[in-house]
C-alpha cells in the first residue's frame, strides 16, 4: 500500500468510497403513498419490543428530505450511495401490483445520485418483509424465497438500467437467527427450527434473485449479496471446537450454499437434533450458489468465545442483546466471553485487527472473488454543541482505525474494491430506537436539521484525498 510523504495509506485508484442507509431507518412515510406495513411496523408498533417505543414512522424523514440529503452526499463527496428499497413500498402487500408512486420514489432517489456523479448501490433486503408474507409463513416457509425472487426480477425490470451494484440481502444471519431465533428483531418469534428454515430459504431466494436480477438488469451491473460475516476468536488454543461450531452457524451457513453450493455437514450434524433439514429440497443448494462480482462484507467487531466447562454459570451474551431465546441454534456448549474495551455505545469492543483477519480469511478461502466493506462505523453518544458542531473523535478515531485495517488486508493480497461507512444520519436503530446513534450526520429529533459532524468533514477529507491522514 503506498504512503505518501503527507498521507497514511493510499488506497487503489478505483477504490469506492460510499455511505449506507436503510429504507425503514430513514425513510419515514410508513403509509405514505400506498406503503403498507412490513414486519418492522408491526415490531416497532408492539409494546414493549423498542425502547422508548420508538417506531420508524417518520424515521429521519428522508422520503420528503430527499434532495436535502441528495445535496449531502454530493457535498461528501462519495462515489456511491447504498440504500435498500422498501418492498412493501414498491409491491404493497407484497403482492405482485407495482405502486408507481412507490417507484417514482426510488426512481427520483437512483436519477438524483446519477445526476450526482454518484453510483446507485440497491439492497432488495434490508430486513423489512411486507407484513402479508410474515402472516403467511415468513422466511421459514419457501414460498418468501420464490415471492422474493420475483421482487428482484421486478426491481431489475424497473432500476436494471440504472442501479451500479445490486446487494440481494442484508445480513441474513439477523434475519434468520435475531427475527426467528432469539426475537429481539422482528417478527419476534422464538422458534429454533424455523429459524434454520429461514436460514436455508434466504439462501435459496438470493440465489434465485440473483438469476433474476442476471435476466432483466445491464449486464455491465454489479450482483452481491452483504453479509456480517463474524470474526471467531477462541479463548485458548483448548476453544478450536467452540470456533467451530459458531463459525458453522455464523457464517459457513451462509458461505456454504451462496459461494460452495452445500451445506457444510458439521452444520448438519450440531443441528441435528433442532432440525433434520429436510426443507432442503434435491437442487436447492445448487439454486443458491449463483456466481457474484463481489461480496459484501459487513463488520463491528469480533466474537470471543470458549467451550464451556458445564458447571460454572454460562455467559451467552454475544452483543447481539438478550432475548427470550439464544440465536445459537442447538449449541449449548459455548460460552462468550467479555472482550477488553474500549466499547462503543453499543457495548461493542473496539477492534479493528479483526477486520484485516476475516478479509485475509476470505481472501484466502475465496481467491479472486472481489469484496466491498458494505457497512462499518459505530454508535457514540454524540452532543450537539452550543456552538452548532458536533464532535465526535471517537467515531473519527473508530474510522481511522478500520480505514488501516482494510489497508493492510489489501496490503495482504485481500481485493478489496470499497467502503461504505454506516451510516450517513442518525437514524432508528432497530430495537435500540433512536438512542444509538451511528450517523457522521447528525439528526434533531424534532425538526429534522442535518448537521454534519465532525467525522462527516474528516471522511470528506478521507475520500478527496482517497488516503487516510498520517495521524488521528
């Protein structure tokens, strides 16, 4: 990586510099013209579920904001823009009739950022399945596989043109194992066996949706799928099994079908008696292994765990906040353990050699497939100043610190194309509501003003130069 006498690392001259959103954290509009509910409207509208009773119903009011904002990353100066489409917005109910107003939305949103000089990034999915598909079964049933693919196709006809990189899924691991296994996302069900079923049907539905995608989009478009790939560190060198078996479900569950075409069978086997995953149907792997231009990478921090002895009281906190059951399908032997700080507001730890580690894995175990940082940041307590700035040098020094972590992978020989810092505003935060903010752009609660903050000047700075400073 080279350095320059001014500079730290300078990244690859085509290197994309990006920020990310997501529709049900900023949009607002929730039955605004012709949107019906997803499973994120139901959740957030149950009590007790988000703290504060937060919903995301005016969210940060991006839906009416839009130029404003449009205006912000033209300012920032990034190359792309990721965002995720609604789809109860586009296809109400999930149905199979286009709600043009919907359209006209996302069409205003994709010819803004073009306009722009900026590069349309689109996930399908960013965890809001239309409430209809729930009722009817969710993701554990297959039916939302096929209903997706048929989604993506119908997004290709209308954005094919004109997205740059289309993203299947976010985080399909929350999806499955956070909305069907543990409940603290929605829908809030604790069901252990269909959290596994919604595991397999995402899997399949972003390899049917890629297929469809490939017959209606430019074939000059990018296909990817985002994925938070967890970082699994053992305690001892005595932990190698307890690595094992929450790397299986963590990230070889997804890895497995979408790059290799199968299910790795120690997944199989520790599952065994939660499931005997007979919802894999002859050619199912084969569907979802649908060959990508590059793979999403999201990452926070990494996970420490060892086997646990059986008799002393057994830590299951993950960081991913306690709920009514584990996210840990059938392991019951593994604990995780508290890592050193610093933390963020999250109670996430601060560290970014993980990063470098999981890419290097990745560049290993996949040579020659391209990867993107899809989303990466963090949550502090941020205050906005009596003199109207607000200063965040924690966040600044966070970026920093994982800006030269991707360096150094790249520097490993890891093909690293990208960055997308998450996220551009404070927005809702899933269960935690409004009171964990992420944003290098500030949000009032109350009017709506966007106030840059001071990370927001420095990753400006970071993308005009396309090389991090020489110092914090």
């Amino acid at each position: 990586m080279p350095v320059s006498a001014l500079s730290g690392p300078v990244f690859p001259g085509n290197f994309l510099w990006g920020t990310a959103t997501a529709s049900y954290q900023v949009e607002g509009a929730a039955a605004v013209d012709g949107r019906t509910p997803s499973i994120w409207d139901t959740f957030a509208h149950t009590p007790g579920l988000v703290t504060n009773g937060d919903t995301g119903d005016v969210a940060c009011d991006h839906y009416h904001r839009l130029e404003e904002d449009l205006d912000i990353l033209a300012e920032l100066g990034v190359g792309a823009y990721r965002f995720s489409i609604s789809w109860s917005r586009v296809l109400p109910g999930g149905g199979s009739q286009l709600n043009q107003r919907g359209v006209d939305f996302y069409s205003a949103l994709v010819d803004g950022l073009r306009a722009r000089g900026i590069a349309p990034v689109a996930t399908l999915y960013h965890w809001d399945l239309p409430q209809e598909l729930e009722d009817a079964g969710g993701w554990p049933h297959r039916d939302t596989a096929e209903r997706f693919a048929e989604y993506a196709g119908r997004m290709g006809e209308v954005f094919g043109d004109r997205v740059h990189t289309w993203i299947t899924l976010n985080e399909p691991w929350c999806s499955a194992y956070l909305g069907y296994g543990s409940g603290v996302h929605a829908p809030a069900r604790t069901e252990p066996a269909a959290a596994l079923a919604a595991v397999h049907h995402l899997n399949l539905g972003h390899g049917l949706a890629v297929r469809a995608l490939r017959a209606s989009i430019d074939p000059a478009a990018r296909v990817s799928v985002t994925l938070n790939l967890h970082h699994v560190r053992g305690e001892s060198p005595g932990d190698a099994e307890a690595v094992r078996r929450i790397d299986a479900l963590a990230n070889r569950a997804f890895l497995g079908p979408m790059l290799d075409g199968a299910y790795p069978r120690d997944l199989i086997d520790d599952t065994a008696a939660v499931t005997d995953w007979s919802f894999v149907r002859d050619g199912d792997e084969a569907a979802a292994h649908a060959p990508l231009d590059l793979l999403g990478v999201n990452y926070y921090n990494p996970v420490l765990v060892r086997q646990w002895d059986g008799v002393s009281p057994r830590s299951t906190a993950d960081g991913h906040a306690d709920g009514a059951a584990s996210p840990w399908i059938g392991v019951t032997d593994v604990e995780f353990v508290t890592q050193p700080g610093p933390y963020t507001q999250m109670g996430w730890n601060i560290d970014e050699t993980g990063l470098t580690e999981l890419l290097l894995r990745l560049h290993r175990d996949y040579p020659g497939l391209p990867m993107m940082i899809t989303e990466n940041g963090a949550a502090f307590d941020d205050v906005l100043d009596d003199d109207g700035r607000v200063r965040d040098p924690r966040r600044v020094d966070y970026l920093h610190r994982h800006l030269t972590a991707v360096a150094e992978a790249i520097d490993g020989g890891a093909d690293v194309r990208g960055y997308f810092v998450w996220s551009l505003m404070d927005n809702f935060e899933w269960a935690h509501g409004y009171g964990k903010t992420f944003g290098i752009v500030h949000v009032d609660r109350q009017t709506m003003r966007r106030t840059w903050k001071e990370s927001a000047h420095w990753y400006r700075r970071v993308v005009a130069a396309n090389a991090l400073p020489a110092a914090r």
